[in-house]
C-alpha cells in the first residue's frame, strides 16, 4: 500500500500522484485470496458499446478487482415495459475476481453508474448504465441492499444468455445450472451483435 503524506508536517514531502498508484495497483496482478464475482452490465442511452466498455475500464482501475473475462455483446428487449417504450439494450456480462466484499463492490458499481450519469428516478425506466453483481463466490443473502444471487436472474436471458457464453458451467445458487434455466426460458428479443466488441483492459 502507497502510503499517504497528506497529513505530513513536513512540506517538501510531496502526495503520491494519483496516475502512480492506478499504475502499480494496475501492474499488481495478484490478489490475495480473490472471490469470484459476476456482474450485469447493461445499457440503452447514449452511446452503448462506449458506455458498457467505460464501465468494464472503471472495474478494473479498481483496487482490488482484477476483469478475467467479458462476454460478447447481446441486444436486448427492455424489461418489464411495453415493446418499443424504450431504446433496445446493449447487455454483458464480466467475471471478476476481487478482494472487496460484497457491499463495498456495490458502492463501487453504482459510482460507476452515477459517473455515466445513471438517473434511478423510475424502477423500469431507461438508463445510461446499469452495474448489477448477480452473483459472489456462491454467496446467498436476502439483505434488501443487496441480495445474492440477483434476485431475478434466474429468469433473465439478457444475462444467463451471455453469462454461460463466458462460464458455461455456471450455477445461480438455490437456482441451478445457467445451462438448465436457458432451457426453460425464452431467448427471444435477446440478440447477439457479433459486430460489436468489448475488450479487457490491458
């Protein structure tokens, strides 16, 4: 850890600049005892793919997250509105591993929501951005401010759909095998871009 010379009484001791420590904490691939962690990335203001690749940035300028993979890009039907009422979504899905718990991750996905500007004013309105964890290291909580797994994503193919592109084994704890629960729902209004590609950090 970089310490800090904020509150130092000398002063020709200078603050480490910010750029140095994203580029050790970026050169730092090793985290110490990382969970596994799941996130929805989803967007239908603006532009996009750009938004959904800031996002995917933001994660992993983080410290203490390390992005190990990005599924494809799907184009989505809103949810829970009536057709055509809003702008088609693009949807991902991310595998982290990372040092945070759980509610320290969601402060960190809803500042990235808020730096794009996210607006949370209507429950299914349309959004710049959202960040959802659905799933962390097989983690169950009824906890209202986050519970785990999501608590729909069993019946969203927006997310299992690209979600088993990037771990086909994957499981929703007290759900089962994404694999299984695509068999019971439709994929239909989920649509894949393969024109469109978001990329891990370097």
């Amino acid at each position: 850890m970089t310490p800090s010379h904020a509150s130092s009484p000398d002063p020709t001791v200078q603050p480490v600049p910010a750029s140095v420590v994203r580029q050790v904490d970026a050169a730092d691939s090793t985290l110490h005892n990382p969970h596994r962690a799941v996130l929805s990335l989803g967007s239908n203001l603006g532009n996009r793919l750009d938004t959904l690749q800031g996002a995917i940035d933001a994660l992993e300028d983080t410290p203490g997250v390390r992005v190990k993979a990005v599924s494809p890009v799907y184009e989505t039907e809103p949810w829970g509105v009536d057709p055509g009422s809003q702008p088609t979504y693009f949807n991902a899905v991310v595998l982290l591993k990372t040092t945070l718990p759980p509610a320290s991750l969601l402060e960190r996905a809803q500042a990235i929501e808020e730096a794009y500007r996210r607006v949370r004013d209507t429950r299914w309105g349309p959004r710049t951005l959202d960040v959802d964890i659905i799933s962390y290291q097989g983690v169950t909580s009824a906890d209202p401010a986050l519970t785990l797994p999501h608590p729909r994503v069993h019946e969203r193919a927006f997310v299992l759909v690209p979600w088993h592109d990037v771990d086909p084994d994957a499981e929703v704890p007290g759900h089962g095998e994404v694999a299984s629960l695509l068999d019971g729902i439709t994929e239909r209004g989920v649509t894949p871009r393969p024109d469109l590609t978001l990329v891990l950090p370097d």
